[in-house]
C-alpha cells in the first residue's frame, strides 16, 4: 500500500507494509519495484578503526575547550592563592588568616595591574608554574576567538490550516475556475499531479483556495502579503519559542523568498512584528529559487563570523500571486507542483549555547553555473500571450546533474572516508592515463590501437559511509528518483523526501526542514541519533547546487 498523508497534515510515518516497498511513492508513482534483498541502516555499520579515523579531532577539541578553559581559570587562581599564602606564611611566621590572604591577593592584582601599565619588571610577581598556566591560558584563548561554530538551536515548519489543504480534483477544479486554461492544458496539469508524487492533503493559500466557494481569486498584493504574514509570522514565532531566544536577542535576520519581494521589504514586516533591535542586520534574498535556504544559512554564518550572536534565517515562497495563467506547457509545472510552506532556522555561534543546540554546521558548499544554459533552465518572463511564469528548460536534468556532481566532488573530501577518497583518486588518474593514451596513439596513426582501449568507468564515491541521513530537495519524484539512482540511496535515505513531497508537496527552499522535520520526529526505519551526520542537498534557478552537512549533538 502507499504511504498515507497525515490528516493534520504532519508526515505519517509509513507503515510496516510500506516500509517493505522499493520505493515511498505516491499511490499514482511510476516508479517500479527492483528485485534484490532491501538494506537497512544496520547494513552500513563501519569498524571502529574506521570510525575513529572518521572522527573530526579539531571538533572535539573545541567542544571541550571551553570546560578545560574555566578549569584552567580555577587552577591559576588556587596557584596564585598558594603562592601568596606560602609567601605570608614565610614571612609572619606564622599561618595566615583569611583577612590577610585576601588583603595580599589585592596588592597582588593591583601590581600586576600596574606592571602591565608601566612594563616594569623590577620583581618576580607569580611562581613558574603560575606563568606557565596563565601562558596556556592566553593560547586557549586565542583558539577559542578563532573558532567560531555555527549551532543551530532549533528550526520549526510551517503547518497549514484545513481550510488551506486541497485535494488533486480540487486543485484541477481551481484551475478550471480561472476560466483561462484550455481543456489540453488542464488535462495536462492532471496528468502531472498523477505523476508528481504530491498527496491528496496539500496546502494552497486561501486567496486561490476561495475560489472553491465561488469568490474571486485573490491576485492583490494585499492578498499575496497577508499569506506571507500568516507564514512567516507562524514560524518565527514557534522556532523562537523552540530555542527560548527573545527577538532582541536576534543579531542577523536572513529571509529568502524568490518570487514575492514587497516593499517594505519581508525583513521589515518581521522586524516591525516582533520589535526587534534597531540595530539588527537584515538581508532579504529574492530570485535564488529552492536553493535558497543554504545560500541563507551560509550568509548567516558569514555574518555571524564578524561577532558573537544569534541569526535567525527564514525560508518561504509565497504562491499567491505566482499562478500562471497561460497555456505554454513549459510554465504549466508550477501550477501543480509548488505549495505553501515555510521553515524558521535559529542559529548562534556562542560556545555558551551549544550544549543546548539541536545540531552544528560542519560545512556549507554552493556551486554556481555559468553558462547560458544553466542561466536559462529556470527562467521567470512572459508566454506568447504575455501571462508571467517560471518557464522550465528541457535541459534542467542534465544541467542540475552536471551541478550537482561539482557540489559533491567539492564536499567529498570532508565527508567522505579516506579509504572512498583514495578509491575517487586512483578512478581519475584511471581516466586520465587512458584519455591521454588514446589522444597520443590517435595522433601517431593508431586509431585502430586507440579504438581497443578500455574505457574506465567513473567511480561513483559511498556517500552513505560518511552521511548517516539525507534531504534530497522536494522538487518531484523525478528528482527525488535521480538522485536515489545516481548515489546508490536506499529506501530509508530517500523516504524523508519522497514523505516531506507527500504530505507537502514541493514546499520550494524550505523543503528540506520538513524532510529533517520528519527524520528527527517520524523516521524509524533510520532512527536519528547523537553523532549521526546529515546532510541537504537543494538546487535552484541560476543555476545553483547547494549542500550542507549538520552534526546532531
């Protein structure tokens, strides 16, 4: 059987029966079953040699250095309290009392304080051992201003009202309504929602919605900015809560949402609504499409690198005033297949706060494509008949799939294991040697000696033995089936996807927090644990590949 959409609209974990399937599709999915016996995340145990060598040490050094720097604090101090007692000790004769030990641990401090005005160094203040430690002291010091971890204290997503949800027949019935589309057209849009992945309880804004009850669909900016409120307002709010940070405490504020940038701007309207500093640093991100979410986590970071604080990053897309009204079958996709959504991400990078963080950042990476295709593929601009739309190129799969690789061939070398890097190394040189050969006997007249050489396949890195958990962006089964294909996923790393595409549909940038949303709280078939690390993958319009790898603490 498939999986089932949750009635309030949560991800429903899938059943005994589902978990069997090759595949958590959608009951109209495509997809057929493959023979062979099904892994589980038990099948992917690696030695313990081999964990340990996995083990970031930089990490784990920083984690604890901040304890064993206020140890260290402690341990000065009972020095100097001990040479000082010994001193008063020496020369009253007799044992000091506390009154005394006080008073000498002043004048101490206050020459010390003096010495560092004047730079004298007429007389030895502290013992040897007392330097020693107050000199390691400074050097710890120094290493914990130069780290600056990223944490990410808690993130919340964005859970629609009943009254937003609507079923496939309703969302053709919406379409028919805006007596635009031919019947060609919306037998299309049929065809496409069979074979999206989506269920049959996704959210669409009320201002569409209502024209179900025979009103007049709302195309008002006043109608597109009050879906953002209901949103973004909804999220902000719980994640803050989540991670018991007040909205002063917010330092940076990153919004991403790529076809609605009002004015004043969605940065102004949160800041206004939940009376933040006047000093707080706002970016308000627009036209990065689904790969946005990361590109604001990465800003993020970057700012926060500046000075100790919080950021709060919010990702949404608002569908309002993006319904296309044409019938040009390249713009018809996004009719059915993007969804209201939203996800609030609350980050710090003070080391006071990650003993209560949810995860840390290891390492964020973003690919961006150059050429005209890449530019092209997702395109927002006009039909024949002059109806606005995001326009989807044919060549979109391979130009994701040539981003992509660059993304992962840029992240491998931190996540991957050193035995798959090795085993990556010795495939290029492959290649390369027999590129090389091949060129040179062509050039010397033996084509025929060239023609007979082998021809190495590209070795494909595990990325299952460094990343215990995937979020493969939302953006259709085809996606989700592509990438499953090409890195050798099995069922239980792609299920958060194909359930966050389920019961949510293509939530555009934030599909990923629904997707760690349902590993964190649903998944047993790959239960989440401390030490266990994840890892997002999105793409977006430009053309641009991102990718993030979390630490769960």
């Amino acid at each position: 059987m498939p999986p089932q959409e949750n009635k309030d609209g949560g991800a429903a974990a899938p059943t005994a029966e589902a978990s069997t399937l090759r595949r958590t599709s959608s009951e109209s999915s495509m997809s057929g079953g493959e023979d062979g016996p099904i892994k589980t995340y038990r099948d992917y145990k690696v030695r313990k040699s081999s964990l340990i060598g996995m083990i970031n040490w930089t990490h784990v050094l920083y984690v604890y250095l901040p304890v064993i720097f206020v140890v260290g604090l402690g341990v000065l101090l009972a020095q100097i309290v001990y040479q000082v007692v010994n001193d008063l000790s020496s020369s009253i004769g007799h044992q000091a009392n506390l009154f005394d030990i006080l008073n000498a641990l002043k004048d101490l401090f206050l020459k010390l304080f003096e010495r560092s005005l004047h730079l004298s160094h007429d007389e030895t203040l502290l013992s040897s051992s007392a330097k020693i430690t107050a000199l390691v002291l400074v050097v710890m010091g120094v290493l914990l201003r130069m780290d600056n971890p990223v944490y990410l204290l808690s993130f919340a997503t964005f859970h629609a009202p009943d009254s937003w949800k609507v079923s496939h027949e309703q969302i053709i019935e919406m379409m028919r309504r805006q007596n635009t589309y031919t019947d060609e057209s919306l037998d299309f849009m049929r065809r496409l929602l069979v074979r999206s992945g989506t269920g049959q309880s996704t959210a669409w804004p009320p201002g569409i919605v209502q024209c179900l009850e025979g009103k007049e669909t709302d195309k008002t900016i006043e109608g597109s900015r009050k879906e953002a409120e209901y949103v973004i307002f909804d999220i902000v709010e719980k994640a803050l809560k989540k991670a018991k940070v007040h909205p002063k405490e917010i330092d940076v504020l990153v919004i991403n949402c790529s076809l609605f940038s009002p004015t004043p701007s969605l940065c102004a309207m949160v800041v206004s609504k939940f009376g933040m500093r006047s000093d707080v640093l706002t970016y308000n991100l627009s036209g990065m499409g689904c790969a946005a979410s990361l590109i604001s986590v990465g800003l993020a970071k970057d700012m926060l690198q500046r000075h100790r604080g919080k950021a709060l990053v919010v990702s949404t897309e608002i569908i309002t005033p993006n319904l296309y009204y044409g019938n040009e079958r390249g713009f018809l996709l996004q009719n059915t297949l993007f969804r209201c959504g939203g996800a609030a991400i609350v980050l710090s990078n003070k080391w006071s706060d990650g003993r209560r963080a949810w995860y840390k950042l290891l390492h964020t990476v973003r690919v961006q494509g150059t050429g005209e295709k890449d530019y092209q593929c997702v395109f927002e601009t006009q039909d024949e008949e002059g109806h606005r739309g995001v326009r989807l190129s044919k060549d979109i799969v391979k130009v994701a799939g040539k981003c992509m690789e660059k993304n992962m061939t840029t992240i491998g070398p931190y996540v991957l294991p050193l035995s798959e890097q090795i085993k990556v190394v010795y495939s290029l040189m492959v290649r390369f040697f027999f590129k090389t050969l091949r060129k040179t006997l062509t050039s010397a007249g033996k084509e025929k000696w060239a023609v007979n050489l082998p021809h190495p396949k590209v070795f494909v890195p595990d990325f299952k033995r460094g990343i215990d958990h995937f979020c493969i962006h939302a953006g259709g089964r085809a996606v989700i089936d592509g990438i499953e294909k090409n890195m050798k996923l099995e069922l239980f790393h792609s299920e958060p996807s194909r359930m966050a595409l389920l019961n949510f549909g293509n939530t555009s940038s934030s599909s990923i927090w629904y997707e760690l949303e349902y590993i964190q709280e649903k998944q047993t078939t790959n239960p989440l644990r401390k030490g266990h690390r994840v890892m997002q993958v999105a793409f977006g319009s430009g053309f641009k590949c991102t990718s993030g790898v979390w630490l769960k603490l």
